[in-house]
C-alpha cells in the first residue's frame, strides 16, 4: 500500500520512501522486516508510525533516518536520495539536517543540560544561535535546570532535555524511537505536549513510533505498519479510534 498522506503534490516534503524494501539476513534465514514501502512525509507534520511488535515500524524509522542501510528503493531526506550517498556524505547530511529522540535520552553523564542541548552544534562546529535555544528551552520548561546534569534530572526533565538538543539545530525533520516508553504518564504528556508545540508553533517536522495510542493521539497522521507493509493510515487521530484499529491489527 503506498500511503497517501497528501493531495496536494505541491507540498513541501520533508522526506519520502519509494518502494523501499529492508532484508535482514540471506538464504533461508533472510527476514524481510520491510516490503515494498512508500510514503510521503510532509513538512511542518508530526507523523506516528504504529504497529504490532515485529511490523517493521522502527526499521522504517531506521531506514528513513539513514541509520540503517536499505536493501531495495529509495529514501529521501528533502530532495537528497540518501541511498546514494557514501557514509561520509550520510554523517554529515544527518548532522545538519536530522534530529532524533531516543527512549534511552542518550545524555552525556558529564555534561549539563545546557552542555548536552549544545552538543550537536558544538560538533558541527557552528556558533548556536541563542535566540532559538532560548526559544526551545523556554518550550521545554527547562530555564532552572539548565546547570544540572543528568543524574541530578527526572526522568522526564532528561528526555526533554533530548528534545531540545533534537530542535537545537533546527533539523528539517526529527525522529522520535518510543520517546515515552521510559516515562511516567505526566512526564509522558509534558514530552507529547513538547513535540506537538514544536510542530505547530516552530513548524517542526516529527516522526515518531510508538506503541501507546495515547501517545499516536497527540499526531496529525497515524501509520500503521504490518508486516513490513502500511496497510492502513488515519488522519486526526484519538487514543480510541488508534486502540480500535490496532486491536484490529493484533497489535
């Protein structure tokens, strides 16, 4: 099924998939975890990506972010395909151009908030601009806890300092791995509350799997992946109508 997230060919896009296809293994082993995917991602969406355990949803996350490599098709991050570019090319494009939220925050232990939000440009080199950091620490709450490091940090204030670091470079698009799935329910909400705000106010791009319907209710558009193939997609989701359609599923 090719996923029609858009009508409008004109809109802008913030990365895609052509038939893209993912096999883990060879001979009789080979596990074909994507088969045959293509979807539009638009700019300026929050786009959750669903499915029962194995579906293929974080490969295809994987696969779309340049952190896996693709057996078959083509992923496109803007108009680069980044299933040409050599590893080098591919670094460098993820670094300037590609967020990510991990469940497991990936903090540095000895840095401070401040220092782990700055990494990123501080690796590329570049001058921070301090307006938008300032603009997306006041988005995460964090203003008063921005010398601490991250033993000294909540579970849920660690995996906002992780969204901020994500937007810090203002990426063309973020990818969020179950960014709740270590987090209570109020850490959870303010975490949602976080990327949604980043979408419709800074005109952010999020992908993001997950499992939690409640999670999925807080996007513009729900993928729903089985195996390896999108089989069905919903457009203003609720926690109730994701949890009827992956029931569906056997997700």
């Amino acid at each position: 099924m090719t996923s029609s997230l858009i009508d409008n060919q004109h809109t802008r896009l913030a990365a895609r998939a052509v038939d893209l296809v993912k096999v883990f293994g060879h001979g009789d082993t080979a596990v074909r975890a994507l088969d045959g995917v293509s979807v539009d991602l638009p700019a300026g969406q929050f786009t959750a990506i669903m499915g029962p355990s194995g579906s293929g949803k974080s490969t295809l996350m994987h696969c779309l972010a340049g952190l896996d490599q693709i057996t078959g098709g083509q992923v496109f991050i803007g108009d680069t395909d980044i299933s040409k570019l050599h590893e080098k090319q591919l670094t460098l494009l993820r670094r300037d151009k590609v967020g990510f939220i991990f469940q497991a925050y990936n903090l540095l232990p000895t840095l401070t908030a401040a220092e782990n939000i700055e990494l990123p440009i501080a690796i590329a080199g570049r001058k921070p601009d301090r307006k938008w950091l300032d603009t997306v620490i006041d988005a995460v709450g964090l203003r008063q806890r921005l010398g601490h490091k991250p033993a000294e940090l909540s579970g849920g204030q660690q995996q906002r300092v992780a969204g901020a670091r994500a937007l810090a470079s203002r990426p063309a698009i973020v990818f969020a791995d179950e960014p709740t799935g270590n987090l209570d329910s109020h850490s959870s909400a303010e975490m949602l509350g976080f990327m949604r705000r980043s979408v419709d106010e800074f005109g952010q791009t999020i992908v993001m799997v997950t499992h939690d319907p409640n999670a999925a209710a807080y996007s513009d558009m729900v993928l729903f992946l089985s195996d390896g193939r999108i089989v069905d997609e919903m457009a203003n989701p609720t926690a109730e109508k994701v949890l009827d359609l992956m029931k569906r599923l056997g997700g």
